[in-house]
C-alpha cells in the first residue's frame, strides 16, 4: 500500500530534498561530483546510489548501500541490480526509476509492506543526478522508517482509495509553486 503525500513527513528527507535543490542548477538535477560524500553523511546510512546503465530501459545497479537500510532489509545490495530483487519488488521500483529518469524530477511516496516478518512503513525518495546535463545517469534514494505518529499524521489519498502506488512528484527545481 502507498500513500500521496502532500509533504514529506520525515524531517530527514525534507533536508535532503532542500540539499539536492541547492545542487540543482537552471531546473536541472545536481552533476554528481558536485556532490561531496562529507555532503552526505547526515543521511549515509539510508540512502542507496544507483549507476544507471543503458539509454532506454536502464540497469539500475547499488553502487552505495547504507548501514541501515543493510540492517532494515536484512542484507547490503551493494553491487546487485534491480534485477536481483523478488519479482514483486522490481515490479514496484523499476517503473518508478524509469519514471524518475524519464520526468528528471524526484519522487516520494510511503510504502507499507511486510518486511523480515513484520509489516513496517517507510517513507522514500528518489532523485535524479546527471553528470552530463542531458542523461539522467545516477539515482539517489533515501528510506527511512516511520514512526506510529508520522504515519497517523499522514493524509489520506484523494476520494479515501488506499489502492497501489500514487508516487508524489516534487516540484521542478527553479520552478515557483
């Protein structure tokens, strides 16, 4: 189940998002050597860095897994692709990253699924990165845990549907609200 947002809840991905806006540049996504790890660490240990390999229908592949998403999900994925994940899994991300590269804008949304036994509710964000200005060659994705208060403090989908996922776009860098 995954819920629109109209603002993310979590306080860590709300800095993120502002960081990665001071790193967008004329409306275009961040170079990524403008991007320090020293620049990172308030959030390293739930993000994930995807290489994007391919023009069309990219691989996505872990080239940075963080400690708590490696303790959350019970194993690091550095080096795997989406193509190494449960059918499920990849069915749920792999449109979402196309949609990411393809729109150049990041994405959040809260996922709820059962994980390592218990049903846990995270609220992610994925965003676009260029080296060259043009292709979208790199994914920053950050997750983290919600707490019984975020979630109750959420809102509802429109017309009260809790049906599959409703990814939130965030607005275009440079762009007025």
């Amino acid at each position: 189940m995954t819920k629109e947002r109209t603002e993310l809840a979590t306080p860590y991905l709300s800095g993120l998002l502002e960081f990665w806006l001071t790193k967008s540049v004329a409306g275009r996504p961040p170079v990524p050597s403008s991007i320090a790890p020293a620049d990172l660490r308030p959030w390293k240990d739930n993000i994930a860095v995807f290489e994007v390999i391919g023009e069309e229908s990219g691989t996505f592949v872990y080239s940075y897994y963080g400690k708590a998403l490696a303790a959350a999900f019970g194993q690091s994925r550095l080096g795997a692709t989406l193509d190494d994940l449960p059918p499920e899994q990849r069915a749920l991300l792999q449109p979402e990253y196309e949609t990411v590269r393809r729109e150049r804008l990041p994405v959040a949304r809260v996922h709820t699924a059962v994980f390592g036994g218990r049903t846990r509710s995270f609220e992610r964000l994925v965003l676009p990165m260029s080296s060259d200005g043009v292709s979208i060659d790199k994914l920053l994705v950050a997750a983290y845990e919600m707490t019984p208060r975020e979630l109750a403090a959420r809102a509802p989908l429109p017309g009260g549907s809790s049906s599959g996922p409703v990814p939130l776009t965030v607005q275009k860098p440079g762009a007025s609200a």
